[in-house]
C-alpha cells in the first residue's frame, strides 16, 4: 500500500524540479540580450570548447577511482575498467533523474544486476563515495578562495548583489522548503534515514584505513579542478576581452554548488543564474556568463550520451550470462627455483580458492622437484621453456581458471576472490594483477601503474603478473603458446579475440633480481628491445637469445 504514495512523491519532486529550472531560466533570460548572447556564440574559440569536452571527460578517471575504493570497503569492486565504465553510465542517469540520488540509485541497481552482487553492500559504498566528493570540494573551495584573498579579489568596498528579484528568490527558497520538508516527513526507516545510517558505520570504517581515505579525497579534490576547469575553458571560449583568473577562481567552485542542488533539472537555471551574478560582480558581460553556463550543460549532455551509448551496448553484453567460476589451479614452471619456491607454494596455499598446485619443471639441477613434492604440488618435467612448461601444466590442471604464476611471485590471501570477481563480468575471459617489486631500486617506482598502461593502451599483461585465463577458454584458444619466450603476448592476442582482459583488485608482489643482475635500465631495453623485434615477426629461439643474454 505504501508503494503507490512514495511513487506519487518522486513524480511530484521531478516536477518541482522542472519548475524550479523553468523558472530560474525565465528570470536570468530576462536579464540577457539575445543578441549578446548569439555574438557570443558566434565568436565561440571552438579549441578552448573542445578542452572542456576533454577535461569534463577527465572527470570520470577520479570519480571511478573514489567509487572503487568505496566498493573495495564492501568486498564489491569487480575491477577497475567495470567501475569505470559503470560511472560514465551514471553519469547519464544523473542526467536523465535530475540528480545524485536517482542516479545513485540506478547506477548501483544495475552494478548489482550485471554484476551479480547483492544491491544492499553495493549501496553502502554510496555515502561514502558521495562523503569524499564533498571533502574533495571543501578542500578545493578553501583553496580557491585563500588565492583569491591573497590576489586581492575581496578588496573591493563593493557588496555582492545577486540581482534577481526579490520575489523570484523567495519562491525558489520556498519550493526548495518544500522538497526539502517532503524529505523529512518521511518514515524513519526510509531511505534517507537507511543512507544516514549506512554513512556513520562505513564512515568509521574509512577512518580505520587512511590510505583509502587519503587516495578518495584526492579523487575528491581532481573532481572539483577538472569540473571547474570546465566553466573556465567555456568562458575563455566565449569572452573578448582578458581574464582576471585570481579573483575568478573562487566563483568556479561556487557556481558548480549550485549546480548540483538537488532541486533543479542538471543544474538548468540555477548554473546560468549562479555565472550571471558571480561573474557579473568581476565584470564578465551577462551574455558571456550565460553562454559559458550554456556550454558547460553542452558539455554535460554530451558526455550523457556517451554514457546512454555505454549503457546500451553494455547490457547487451552482459545479457550473454556465463557462470562464474569457483576454483584456480596455479601453474608454476621452474628452472632451479629451489631457493624460492617454499614462499612462493607457501603464499599460493593460502589463497582459499586455489584447489591445486601444479609444478612442470624444465630439468633443474637443484632440489626443485624434491620440495615441490614435499609441498604437496602436482609435479610434471618437460624440456625447458616456459611456455611449453605452462602449456603442459595447464593441460594437467583441472580448476575453473588457470592461472600462470611465476616461482618468485608471491600471491596476497584475497587473490582469488578478486580474479573471481573480475569473471562477474561477462566479457572478461583472462587477467592478472596489480604488479610490486620487493626490494626494488628507485628506478622501479610505479609498476602499479606501468600495470595500467599496459593493459589499457598496450592491450596485454605480462607473465609476472600472474596471468590467469578461464580454462574453457583456454581450451578453446588452442591451450598456452608452446613458445620459449613472448608466450603472454601471443596469448593475450588470442584471448582479446575472445573477450576482455581485466585486472583484478589484488597486487602480486615479484622478484627484482633480474633487474638487479642486469641493472634495471640495461634491463628495460632489452625487453622493449624484445618486444620490438616480436612484434617484427623475429622467431622466439632468436628473441630467446636476446632476452638470456649476459
């Protein structure tokens, strides 16, 4: 019985919302020429337009950064890419539900739906998510106007009249008591309340891991930058005459406030009225203002459509349910790996959905195979070369997925539940990880992020990322390359035909020594030396030679 008068109530608000923007553009296009306002247009510098598209499309790397370390907290981050695509969609939901809430809302019933999570964890991670963004704005906000005290922007004896009328004001103050009242009359186990709830015991929960707090405010801070950037990039585009950005920075962050009210249709009426009067009071022609405020909504639409886009050839995709796997086989070649070995086993063991260990040695001459057995692995010999190796031990396994793990990789306990996760997905038919040397020089730094680039541009993973694959798709791709080098180029090529590749939300952490026998610059050109000649179509025994070269 309640359902029919919480629907009545959402259509209500969306119609106070409309008329909230309706009216607030009928008052600020009272106070603009229309010729001005089509001069501006005109003389529009289509480069300055064009930053502001590429910086609004900035905005959704930190955002979906912020959300996934908020869905981590709640054990429901799939992997990076998935989080990243599903807030390019939000983005078109806040659009077309007039706001965070709707849109919050939507984004994770969908994110629950595709992904095959529970909706209630998955809600959780909005307070949070939306706790950051404020810090974030807070943080930039105070910033931008300390800048503008020192430059002198508050020196001036003049008062700041927002000049719209009075009872234009008073009415939109009303409306918004309104809404706001229809709020509080709800339940006390309504939503609003649930969320209240949900962001004091995951709030405590952010406390207890600083780090995370720490990467979501910075998300939280490049949110604002890039969003401000926006308005500042439009305006450039449309003003004739040069800009005080000292004593206009701190009216940027303001008037992004105003446009995120949840009382108006994305921000219409109340953006354009907010960069009349704040912009106004520095001189910045109506028509001016009002055109930046127009473009900066442009902006926002069409980065919506991307996101309608996103969102239509995405379902598609996830229709096409696969089940998702329960168990990993590990696959270590070795070669004289004694020393290294126990840890690696060690580390592998307690990972609780690893089912089997399984060990091809190549011929070593230590006590390899003797403490592979002691350790309880499957163990198998074959000629020497790594990918045969892996080849002949992924034909022997017998889990859900294979996953190719180097004798000096050290696995973290939560890696199989986040390559699990990554098959929630269902174009995803391999991955790896997050990749950290121990004891690494300086020049070493940033291998987290080489992992990125890698995947996202250069559209591979490397071996000592723990390379892990389906094993029906393995199969199917004609098993692991039987090759002594370059196998995880050749098969991730194989497995794009096939689907995605992802990285899971866990770091492996991988021996340097290689590195420190060669030096890590000698080191680096030989492998992209390696790679080059690959990808010229060098046979593996030459590339082979190249790479073992003393």
């Amino acid at each position: 019985m309640e359902a029919v008068p919480e629907k009545k109530s959402r259509v209500w608000l969306r119609l106070s919302c409309v008329m909230v923007s309706a009216v607030a553009l009928f008052m600020v296009f009272r106070r603009v020429n229309p010729g001005g306002l089509a001069t501006a247009f005109r003389h529009l510098h289509f480069g300055w337009f064009l930053v502001a598209v590429a910086l609004h499309g900035s905005i959704f790397l930190p955002v979906a950064w912020r959300w996934h370390l908020m869905l981590r907290l709640t054990d429901c981050a799939v992997h990076p890419a998935a989080t990243a695509r599903m807030s390019l969609i939000g983005h078109f939901f806040y659009t077309v539900l007039f706001g965070a809430a709707g849109g919050d809302l939507a984004k994770s019933a969908l994110y629950a739906r595709w992904y095959r999570l529970p909706l209630p964890k998955i809600l959780v991670a909005i307070p949070l998510d939306r706790l950051l963004g404020f810090c974030g704005l807070a943080a930039f906000a105070g910033l931008a106007f300390g800048w503008a005290a020192l430059t002198g922007a508050f020196s001036t004896n003049e008062i700041i009249v927002l000049r719209w009328p009075a009872g234009w004001a008073i009415g939109i103050l009303a409306l918004s008591v309104l809404l706001f009242a229809t709020l509080l009359r709800r339940r006390s186990d309504s939503m609003w309340t649930q969320w209240l709830r949900a962001l004091a015991a995951r709030g405590r929960l952010l406390i207890s891991v600083p780090r995370v707090a720490a990467q979501g405010l910075l998300c939280g801070f490049l949110v604002q930058v890039a969003m401000s950037g926006v308005l500042a990039s439009n305006l450039q585009a449309v003003s004739g005459t040069p800009l005080r950005w000292g004593n206009l920075l701190w009216t940027l962050p303001v008037i992004s406030v105003m446009s995120a009210l949840p009382i108006t249709v994305v921000g219409l009426g109340f953006r354009e009225g907010a960069a009349l009067a704040l912009l106004g009071f520095y001189g910045i022609p109506a028509a001016d203002a009002v055109a930046a405020s127009l473009l900066t909504l442009l902006v926002s639409l069409f980065w919506a459509a991307m996101g309608a886009t996103l969102f239509w050839r995405e379902d598609n995709l996830q229709s096409l349910r696969v089940a998702i796997p329960k168990t990993l086989s590990v696959v270590i070649p070795t070669l004289n790996e004694a020393e290294s070995l126990t840890e690696t086993v060690r580390r592998a063991r307690a990972v609780p959905e690893v089912c089997e260990i399984v060990v091809v040695d190549g011929g070593s001459h230590d006590r390899t195979r003797e403490i592979a057995a002691q350790l309880g692995c499957r163990v198998f010999t074959s000629a020497p070369g790594r990918g045969g190796q892996m080849r002949l031990g992924a034909a022997q396994a017998t889990g859900d997925v294979i996953m190719m793990l180097h004798a000096d990789t050290w696995l973290p306990a939560k890696a199989g539940r986040a390559a699990i996760n990554c098959f929630r997905d269902a174009r995803v038919v391999g991955g790896g990880y997050w990749k950290m040397f121990r004891e690494a020089s300086p020049l070493l730094l940033g291998s987290r992020f080489k992992c990125a680039v890698r995947l996202y541009l250069g559209q591979r993973i490397v071996g000592d990322q723990a390379l892990f694959v389906r094993r029906d798709v393995l199969e199917a791709v004609g098993g692991l390359p039987d090759m002594p080098l370059m196998e995880e180029f050749e098969l991730c090529g194989r497995l794009r035909q096939r689907g995605r590749l992802a990285l899971a939300d866990a770091t492996v952490v991988t021996s340097a020594r290689r590195f420190t026998k060669l030096g890590v610059v000698r080191t680096y050109l030989r492998m992209w030396r390696v790679a080059t000649q690959y990808r010229l179509g060098a046979s593996p025994e030459d590339l082979r030679r190249i790479y073992e070269r003393e």
